[in-house]
C-alpha cells in the first residue's frame, strides 16, 4: 500500500511494504491512488514519493512477475502515468533504490538521496531486463556508454557516483530526515518548468556513438558474462533508446523481457534468487531447532590454522566481515610468511580498486595476529582449522584445540569430505565441533556449507551460520556424510570430465568448451587451483588408486 498526506504545499506518497517496499499490486495502486489526490488537490503544488522504514524501494515484486502485466496499473503503465503528472514529483532516496524502484525514480521529474544510498538496476542478475523503462529513460539522462556499464552487470552504485553522471538531483548527508529534506527541496522547485525534467522527451546524448560503444559491450559481455544470454538482451534494448523514440523503444524493451521471462536462464536464476534467501532459515530436521529460536555465540575473536590457498582465503573473508582480531597460525615458517604476503597484496589491491579506504586497509592489516603455539588460541571464540585434508593431522589439531581453547569455543573444521563426527571424538567437548567447508578461493566464492554433526550444539551451529553469512556467504546447512552436497554433485562432473581424458581430450580442451558454455573456471583449472592431491587423498582412503588393486582387477571395478 501506500500512505497519503500533505505538508505546506508538498502532497507526501510514501510506499508502505515492508521489509523492503516492494512493488505490489497493492503498492502500484495506492500509488495511483494517492497521485490522482495530490493532482486534484488546488493546494498540492508538489509531490514527494519516498519509502517508509529502511529504504525507497527494492523493485518489483518477483511473486507476481506472471501476473503483473495483467494487473493495472502494471510498473511500465504507472511509471508513464508518473513522468505525465503536471505537478513536480521528487523522489525521495534512502536505503536502496533497486530494479523498479530505481525505474520508478527515473520517472519522476527530480530525484534526491542520502549519501549513504545505493542505486542499481539489477534484473539482469535474474535473467531479465528492467521492463519499466530502465533502459529507454536511463540512456537518456546519463548516455549509452553509462547506461550499458549499469543495465548489463547489474551492480549497484553510491549516490555519489549517481550523482556524478547526473541521475541524483541533490544529495544529503547519511544523517539527514531523507523525508524533511525532499519536501524542503520540493518547496524550492514548486513553480519551475518541467519541459526538460520528463526523462522520455530528452535526446540520447552519445547517440551519434551508439555503434562503438555497443562492440565495446559486447566484447566485454563476451567474456564477463559468457553464455548468458539476458545481457546481451540488455545491449539491445539500450541501443534501440540511441536509435528510436521512446515509444517505439518502449516496444523493443517490452519484446525483450516477455522473451526472456520464458527463458530456461530466467526461471532458473529466480530459483536460484529465493533459494539462497530460504537457506538463511536454517532448521535440524526433527528436532523443532531453528534459526528463529537459536541465538549463536558472540564472536569477537578467530582463529585460522594453516595458511595456505584456502586458509589465505578465509582470513580475507573474515577481515573483509569486520573482525578486528584474527589469529593466524602456521608452523611452517615459509608458509606463513608468504601467507601473510599475499592476504597484505591482496588488501593493497582492494585499496587501490577503491573498493575500500586507506584507512580499512590499515585497520584489517592490524588485525591479523600470527601465533606460533596453541596455547595462544585459549581466548579465541572460533577457531577454523583449514590444513591439508588428512584425518590424522586434523585429529592431532582437534586434540590439541580441545585442550587449550575456553569451553565455549567452536570448533569447526574446513574439511570438504571427511566425517566431522570422527575429527570431534577427540575432544573432550564434540558439542563444540562443527564443520565450515569453504570454496577456494575462499574470499570469492560465495558459497559456504556448514556441516552439522551428530553431536553439533544447536548455539555452535548457529554461531557457525551467523558467521557465514557475516561474511556475505551464501551459507548452507547441511548433513555430515561423505563429500557433504557440493562435493557429493561434484564428483560426478570430475568422473565425466577424466573419462574425456581418457578418450583422448586434453585438459585444456575440456575446460575451454566449460568456460564457453558459462563457467567461470574449467574443471582443471578448479583442479589446480585447489589442489589436485585432495582427490588422490580420497581415492587412497577408499582404496580407489591403480597400486591398492588386485593384480587383474578389471578398470571399471576400480
């Protein structure tokens, strides 16, 4: 829904959906709604549109993408309807202004934030195109070039940035009442014409350049986004803004996203959207024990044991996460030492990429502690071993953590396959014990399983999720049995790709035709990059390799 009322002059519609304001049907009426209010009323001489709660708006809702072009006002009816209003219209930004959202702002004739908002058009992430405009307005306020760099990746920007290639009007301080400053600046634009505020009725400015800006995208498209096929949909659609009238663009935009909202990509991708929302709500089957009713431990303190490719990894994502005091322990002096050079280039080279500040860069380099001994772990809240995956060398540090660490300290091994319970047995507390199995590299993969074994306290199991998903992890619970899930899918990709091999592929062949189809690494590649002894460490323990077989043993019963 949303709420109607009026303040010296400016007639306030303030989207009420919460947690984040989507776009409903009921949303897209009462906006409706209270626009035709404000039209009507003589003493209305401006119109504000802001979002109540924590942010403007996070677009469309995606439970009614089938059915929202049969509703009215649909979004690319009501954007129209917006931009056509004869009274000023500002949009009001704080929080996020995502997808829809930011299609809805676009059509409103000023557009004010926060400093501390973030804007984007992001459907492409869901195999789709912003069906509302986004990609007929946007060329025309900002250009072909910027336009493409948004619509086609999908990330979000600062209302700095924003405002800097000219698509926030005004900006406030993160402090400021968003809603007080937006009126007050409505009252100061009240009587000012609108000829050139209207998005739609503005020239594309790099028109003239449309067909080498487009080549440039495609090339990079090409290799950031292969196989898939809505960015390059995207591409599209904005080069039709460059090339016809709003109107007939509106066309191809509207062809766009009804192909692509059919699309095998699309339906997967949405899929893909709320399962790793659904994930967040963890629950231990049978037991009535879940994320809504477990409060994880309070963790201050990490340790990370072995400081090699993964271990690097998961410092980075820990520092990255804000926490201000991580151990790092290696005995092998070579390996530490270079450990600690990479997570510090890796640290510069965010700084530099202005990903973060000078003065983060700092902080996350002061909070690394290396530790020569495990005595030094007995304040740690969380220690997370992560050397090579050998049984009897995490037992031997399993032994020695359940010894010195304070009681209600978890435990959590990064073990991709071997059983959790039996690493827990050998100490005193296998209530504490817990598995976190990272993705190499662990500072860039998203995924984290969380492995919950036989004797894993509901509060560790929390704290374990919680402190995935501190770290911006798609964190997943899961069973313990061999290989967990991701390993378990996994392996039978790594047996198809080695029977290729065997029928004469190399490995770069293989991986060249997966990179082409849309992977972003080749299974090779993921091969050395992990290490391929983890592989020949489980074939050995199942007696798989060639030298553990009876002398004659048919190949296929190998």
């Amino acid at each position: 829904m949303a709420n109607y009322s009026v303040r010296n002059q400016v007639a306030i519609i303030s989207l009420c959906s919460p947690p984040v304001n989507a776009l409903s049907s009921d949303v897209r009426r009462g906006i409706l709604d209270s626009l035709k209010k404000a039209e009507q009323d003589v003493k209305v001489a401006a119109i504000v549109i802001c979002g109540e709660g924590r942010t403007f708006c996070v677009g469309a809702d995606i439970t009614e993408f089938k059915s929202e072009f049969k509703t009215f006002p649909n979004l690319f009816e009501l954007v129209d309807i917006l931009e056509s209003s004869p009274k000023p219209i500002v949009a009001a930004i704080h929080g996020h202004a995502f997808g829809g959202g930011l299609e809805v702002a676009l059509a409103c004739h000023y557009r004010v934030a926060l400093s501390s908002a973030k804007l984007a058009l992001p459907e492409v992430k869901l195999g789709i195109l912003p069906g509302a405009g986004g990609t007929q307005r946007l060329p025309r306020l900002i250009g072909i070039d910027s336009s493409m760099q948004w619509i086609a990746f999908g990330d979000e920007y600062s209302a700095q940035i924003a405002a800097n290639i000219g698509i926030i009007d005004r900006i406030f301080p993160s402090n400021a009442d968003i809603l007080e400053s937006a009126v007050q600046y409505a009252q100061s634009i009240i009587g000012k014409s609108l000829i050139n505020r209207r998005v739609s009725k503005l020239p594309v400015k790099d028109a003239s350049k449309v067909s080498h800006i487009m080549e440039k995208y495609k090339q990079i498209v090409g290799k950031k986004s292969r196989g898939a096929i809505a960015p390059m949909v995207c591409l599209e659609a904005i080069k039709h803004a460059a090339l016809l009238p709003y109107v007939e663009g509106m066309k191809k935009e509207r062809m766009g996203i009804e192909a692509l909202m059919g699309s095998d990509q699309s339906k997967s991708l949405i899929y893909m959207f709320f399962a790793e929302r659904q994930v967040r709500n963890w629950t231990i089957p049978g037991t009535g024990i879940n994320s809504k009713n477990t409060k994880p431990i309070k963790v201050e303190k990490v340790a990370v044991i072995g400081l090699g490719t993964m271990g690097r990894g998961i410092v980075l994502s820990l520092l990255k996460a804000g926490i201000k005091h991580v151990s790092v322990m290696e005995l092998n002096k070579t390996a530490r030492e270079n450990g600690l050079l990479f997570i510090k280039n890796i640290l510069e080279g965010y700084a530099a990429r202005g990903t973060i500040s000078e003065t983060q860069k700092r902080s996350m380099v002061d909070a690394l502690k290396p530790v020569s001994n495990f005595e030094m772990l007995k304040d740690t809240d969380l220690v997370i071993e992560a050397v090579f995956e050998s049984m009897s060398i995490k037992k031997d540090i399993f032994a020695k953590l359940g010894q010195v660490c304070k009681p209600s300290a978890v435990l959590a091994t990064n073990t991709s396959a071997l059983d959790v319970d039996e690493i827990a047995m050998v100490t005193p507390k296998p209530k504490q014990v817990v598995g976190m199995h990272f993705f190499a590299p662990a500072h860039v993969m998203k995924l984290l399983e969380n492995v919950r074994g036989s004797k894993s306290s509901p509060q560790v199991i929390a704290t374990a999720m919680n402190m995935g998903q501190r770290m911006g992890k798609v964190t997943v619970l899961v069973g313990n049995c061999h290989g967990f899930v991701g390993n378990r899918m996994f392996r039978h990709y790594t047996v198809e790709t080695d029977f290729m091999l065997e029928e004469g592929a190399y490995p770069e062949q293989v991986d060249t035709v997966l990179k082409k189809f849309g992977f972003a690494m080749g299974r090779y590649q993921v091969g050395d990059l992990s290490g391929n002894d983890i592989g020949y460490r489980m074939r050995t323990k199942f007696e798989m390799t060639n030298k553990q077989q009876p002398p004659g043993a048919p190949e296929r019963e190998r």
